[in-house]
C-alpha cells in the first residue's frame, strides 16, 4: 500500500482547520454576547447611580460582582480554547488513522 504522505498532511490539516474555524467563531459570538451584556449592565448601574437608586458604595459592590462574573466568563473561554483544540487534534488524528487503518 502507497501512502502519499502530502494528502495525508492536507487531510489532517483541513481537519484541523474546519475544527478551529467553527471552534473559533463559537468563542467569538461567546466573547461578543459577553461583552455586550457586560456593557449593558454597566450602564444600567450608572444610570441607576445618577439616578439615585444606587448609592456610591452600592455601586462599588455591583461593579465588583460584574468583575468576578466576567473573570467567569474569560475562564469559560479559557475552557472552550482547550475544548477546540483538542477537537482540532482529534479530527487530525482521525484522518490519520483513516490512512493507516482504512476500513
């Protein structure tokens, strides 16, 4: 049996790279959404702030908690890159193994 070693690399390669490229747009739109709803919040303890509804130290408080969820959010993403790369390494691996162990 012939194995061109070349299509072998592009295969795992391509694999590797669908694997990212979904990999990466997932934490994209995760990243996103996050910051969005992080602005949105901030702004709305500002307003309440100026409003009266939040006192200073109440503020404090609320910005302290918005900073230990967002901490959260950075550690899923953390967890996500991990998550993505080792589907990236799978799927190389699995086109390895077709090569040398076709069915």
């Amino acid at each position: 049996m012939q194995i061109n070693l070349n299509d072998v690399l592009a295969d795992m390669a391509d694999s590797m790279n669908t694997e990212l490229v979904a990999g990466g747009a997932e934490m994209g739109q995760f990243a996103l959404q996050a910051l969005q709803e992080k602005e949105a919040s901030i702004r709305e303890l500002y307003m309440a702030l100026q409003t009266g509804e939040l006192s200073p130290s109440e503020l404090d408080e609320e910005l302290k908690r918005e900073m230990l969820v967002f901490e959260v959010e950075a550690l899923s993403l953390q967890t996500m890159n991990k998550v993505m790369w080792a589907k990236a390494i799978n799927a190389a691996a699995g086109a390895l193994i077709k090569v040398a162990m076709p069915v």
